[in-house]
C-alpha cells in the first residue's frame, strides 16, 4: 500500500512541476490543418488537384499571424524543386506570410557506377519554406517503412522487384535535422515522419536540441479503424518520456496536441475537415529518458539476468549429490 500511494504521490508532484515549467515556455501559432477524405477518393485525383486542395485551405489562413503552417506528410507529392510546384508553394508562403513546413519528395539523378546508366533516387522528406518563398532546410526520412516504401533485400536481389511491384523506392535520411523558424530562430523543433515518432531511441536522437516536436503523418491507409487512433496514442508517449511539446498533423486524422504531462488537447476526429490555429508551448522539461536513454533499461535486462544467475548457482550449491548404495 505504501509504494502505492508513493507512487501517486511522486506523480502527482511530477505533474505539477512539469505543468508549472510548462506554463513558462513561449507559445506558437500553428495551424491544423486535415481532409476529410478517405484513400480512395484521394486516389480518385491527380497529385496535382490534391496538392492544390491544400493550397485552397491554406489561403484562409490569411491574416491569422500564424508562426508555423503545417502540412501533413503527402501533401505535396512532388519535389518542390520542380518549378511548377515550388511557384505554387513561393505564392502560398507569401499570400499567407507565413512559414511552412509540408511533406514532399526530393529526386537526385545519379549515375550506377556498374552500368553508367543514370538512375533516379527518391526520398520521403519534409520542408521548411520561409515566409519568403525560400527552400531552407529539409529532412528526410531515416526509417522508411518495410514493404511501404522499400522493399527489404531488393538491393541485393533486383529479381525481388519483379515479384513484388507493391513497394516504392525510398531511400533512408542519413541524418537527423534540427529545423528553426526563419523569423525567430530561438524556436527549434524537429519533424520525424509518420511511424518514426513511436520509435523513442530514434526521437530522442532527433530531438537533442529541438524543443518542439512536430510529427506529421498520412494514416488515410488504416480507414475507419482503431489504426490510426492507436498511432497517435504511441506517438503521445514521446512527449512525456522526452519532456517536449507534441504537434501532431495526419493527412485524415487523428491530429492533437500533446503536452509534455501527456495530456492530449486539440485532438481531431478522422476523416473529417479541420482547419483552425492552435497554439502550442515551446520548450523542454529535463526527463531520465532525454538524460540516459535506454541506459536504465539495459541495466534493469543485466540486473534479471545476474539475478537469474545467482540463483542458478545457489540452486546448484544446495543441491545434495546422491550417494553411492552399498
């Protein structure tokens, strides 16, 4: 009974102090923006009338003074780079006035030291497009999903690809990024990429610096399911283990806001239209977790292995040996 109540006592200590160090972070406005459009609808228009219907709703958040636009993963299927799709993004950060960070894909042409033929590599990336209309930092995805977006083994056997033409292409991100607002630089934040927020070794990596965490995602494939309301209950357990502030923003929902307590504000219902500015503190709170990593966990797996251990050998030590008959 008493580690009982001590534990709710630590709790409700921990909560209120993480609550207080809350309160005193700066906040942001960032919109939330999702469609209420199933997968098969979106795959019934062209990337270009779907990119666009993110540009048609993004437009009302015109003289709104928001601090961040954010796009969820997908929204731009094109690399910005190409001159018609970065013209339509330099115009929306411009109209709007505000900095935008959205979901695209990056394409380098290389050339396959084997045969000399030139090939294309492709990357799941976000961007981070200032109020300007400039390109200024962009990651890319580090853990591209298995059988999602690459085909595991197809590297070493090509033939794979003949036999499974489900699977794209991606390429993984080498390193992580700390993006910072053009305009306020102090803020800084990080953009994992769908399922890689639930993967805390790989966040907490990511995050060494940045004090908000900004997870966007496409979760349209789940459908009305318990999927994607599971993915975004995953994604919440980062911002308490890690301290930090969580925006979360899906093509289709579930998007919130995450405090670093766990408490979950601003959440959306799936499939439905959102377009509203939230705002969101900016800052971290020191946990065991950002400190030592797994570093607790890996000593709790060597603590039951000697304990196993030693009491194999005290098993064996007490055991009589039997004795020979006359």
């Amino acid at each position: 009974m008493g580690l009982f109540l001590g534990n709710l006592a630590f709790g409700a200590w921990r909560t209120a102090e993480v609550d207080a160090a809350v309160a005193a972070m700066p906040r942001i406005k960032v919109s939330q923006i999702q469609q209420g459009i199933t997968m098969e609808e979106r795959m019934q228009s062209s990337p270009g009338e779907a990119m666009m219907s993110w540009v048609k709703a993004s437009e009302q958040l015109r003289g709104q003074k928001v601090d961040l636009v954010i796009w969820p993963e997908g929204a731009t299927p094109y690399d910005p780079r190409i001159a018609k799709v970065g013209q339509r993004m330099t115009y929306l950060a411009k109209y709007i006035d505000a900095p935008i960070v959205f979901g695209g894909g990056y394409v380098e042409e290389k050339v396959s030291p084997i045969t000399g033929e030139p090939y294309y590599e492709q990357r799941n990336s976000i961007y981070l497009m200032s109020r300007q209309g400039e390109l200024v930092t962009r990651y890319d995805k580090m853990v591209p999903l298995p059988f999602g977006e690459y085909l595991p083994g197809a590297e070493t056997f090509p033939i794979l690809r003949e036999w499974i033409r489900g699977p794209g292409n991606f390429k993984a991100g080498e390193v992580p990024v700390v993006f910072s607002l053009p305009d306020r630089p102090e803020i800084t934040f990080t953009t994992p990429i769908c399922y890689e927020a639930i993967l805390s070794r790989l966040v907490r990596t990511q995050l060494s610096e940045g004090q908000l965490m900004v997870n966007v995602t496409n979760d349209g494939w789940f459908g009305d399911t318990s999927a994607p309301h599971q993915h975004a209950m995953l994604s919440a357990v980062r911002a308490v283990e890690l301290g930090v502030p969580i925006v979360r923003i899906a093509y289709t929902g579930v998007s919130m806001r995450i405090s670093p307590t766990g408490k979950i504000e601003d959440e959306t219902t799936p499939f439905t239209d959102v377009l509203r500015v939230i705002e969101t503190p900016v800052g971290r709170v020191p946990t065991v977790y950002s400190k030592i990593g797994d570093t607790y966990a890996w000593l709790n797996l060597a603590g039951v292995i000697a304990g196993f251990v030693l009491f194999r050998r005290r098993s064996l030590a007490n055991v009589t040996p039997p004795t020979a008959s006359s």
